[in-house]
C-alpha cells in the first residue's frame, strides 16, 4: 500500500513533466540558509563597508585601503607609468638618451652627401681620367675636401705611378681606417638594444620578488593591491626594456645597411682612381693618345 501511495504521490509530477507544465509540488520555495550569513555569524564580524571614495576596511587590519582611479593597477599613460617605475625609470631613461643621441648623431654623419660628395668625385675622377692633374694638386684637392672618400682616394694617390697592387693596397688600408670610423657608434646602438632587455628582465624578477614577499606576509593576503603592484611593477619594467630595445635595434639594423651601401660605391669609385693612377694605367695613355691623334 505504502508503494501505491508513493506512486500516486509522484504521477502528477510526471505528468506535468512529460507536458511542459510546471508541478506545483516541485514548485514549491525552499528556504536554505545563506554561506554568507553564516559565515558573518560564526565569526562575529560586520560585511566590509564601502565608502563613497572607493575605500574599504579590511576586516584582518581594520585599516582603510583606497582603491586605484578606475579599478587600475597598471598605469595606462605615461605619465603613470614613468611614476610606478620609480628608481627604474633611472636606467631607462639613460638607456633612451643614449639611444637618440647616437642615433641622430649617425644619421647625420653617414649622410650620402657628406661621405661621398657627388661634386668633389666627379670633378676629381674627370681630371685623372684626362690626365690634367698632378699629384700634388690631386692630394691638396682630396684634404681640402675632408670627405671620407677623399681620404681614401689619397691614399692611393699617395702611391702615384707605383704597381696597381700598391695603390690598390694603400686604398683598402686607408678604406678600412674609414669604416671602422663610420661604423664606431653603432656599437652603443646594439648595446642599447641588448642590455635595455636585461634590465626590463631584473625589474620583472625584483617584480615578482615583491609579490611573493606579499603573499608571504600575512598582512597582504587580506590586500589584494599589495600583490598587484608587485606584478604591475614586473610588467612595467618588461614593456619599457622592450620598447627601447626594438627602435634601437631597428635604427641600428638601418644604419649598419647604409655604411655597407656606401662602402660598397667608395669601393668602386676607388677602384677607378687604382685605373687611373697605377704604373700600368700612365703606361698605356701615351699609346692611347698616340692612337688617338693617329
């Protein structure tokens, strides 16, 4: 009998499940008590009031903890973020000077104008090709002018009339003196570049070092932005080693493409003076003109 009842009991619901109507026996409010409340209770403490700034009392410390402008930890402009850097911002800062500096400084010098002088070379090739200059004149020209490749074309003309393996010589000696002058600021630029990075990864372990240090004191595990700055701080440090480190290796890339560029057109217009000036070249212009005047 007592199974017939329950299956009497449990038919409606059935039915009312199977046609979509809601059972008014499951229906029915149960009241259940509330894990906060309770909790509230057992441990004789009062909910965290919220003040209108934005402050709120921790209950472990009874001390008032305003929260950042917004809900941020990380500062979003840079004005924030050069403050929460603090003492960090000193060797970036550094870092970022060093890098404008050598970067403006070497685009100005390896300008194309200044390095290879397109009047200078075209006036003083003309002469040596027709023969209407001396050496005297052709070295007075080159140091009057002060461009780096008349300092390699005197260098060559310093050996006036010798084998062309001695001219040829003297200007890949005086060639690699210039280079390397072209090429000397470009190494701060790639140190800028790889220890920038470095620095942002010991600002991110210093970082994490805080945090850590947070969660280990039993004074911040009731303040959550005690950890966050720590991490904010790691974040920081990181993002500001990699945007000096990027523009820096990139203008270095740049710069270290135009010296090749021009070391390879100094090489050829050098070449031309090695024709023009080598005991071979004065050699056979006599007969060229000879065969000329013919």
């Amino acid at each position: 009998m007592e199974s017939i009842r329950r299956l009497l009991f449990l038919l409606p619901c059935l039915v009312c499940l199977l046609t979509g109507v809601a059972c008014p026996v499951l229906a029915q409010p149960t009241e259940l008590p509330s894990p906060v409340a309770d909790i509230n209770t057992e441990a004789g403490s009062q909910p965290i009031p919220v003040g209108d700034s934005g402050s709120e009392t921790s209950p472990a410390t009874g001390q008032s903890v305003v929260a950042a402008p917004g809900g941020n930890v990380i500062p979003t402009n840079p004005s924030e973020a050069v403050a929460a850097l603090k003492w960090w911002g000193l060797p970036f800062g550094l870092a970022t000077l060093i890098s404008l500096w050598f970067s403006t400084e070497r685009l100005v010098v390896l300008r194309r104008a200044r390095v290879i002088p397109r009047p200078f070379v075209e006036r003083f090739l003309h002469h040596l090709r027709e023969g209407t200059i001396d050496p005297e004149e052709a070295i007075q020209l080159c140091e009057e002018n002060g461009s780096p490749v008349a300092r390699i074309f005197a260098h060559g003309v310093r050996k006036w009339g010798k084998p062309s393996v001695e001219v040829e010589q003297a200007i890949i000696d005086g060639g690699e003196r210039q280079v390397s002058e072209m090429r000397k600021h470009l190494r701060i630029l790639n140190g800028v570049a790889t220890v920038s990075p470095l620095i942002g990864l010991l600002g991110t372990v210093w970082g994490m070092i805080e945090a850590f240090n947070g969660i280990a004191s039993s004074a911040a595990m009731g303040s959550p932005e005690k950890l966050a700055a720590g991490i904010a701080l790691a974040l920081l440090t990181t993002a500001a080693g990699l945007m000096i480190a990027i523009p820096s290796l990139i203008i270095y890339m740049y710069l270290s493409g135009r010296v090749d560029r021009l070391v390879m057109d100094m090489d050829r217009l050098a070449q031309e003076v090695v024709y023009c000036i080598s005991a071979e070249a004065l050699h056979e212009r006599p007969r060229v003109k000879a065969k000329g005047a013919g």
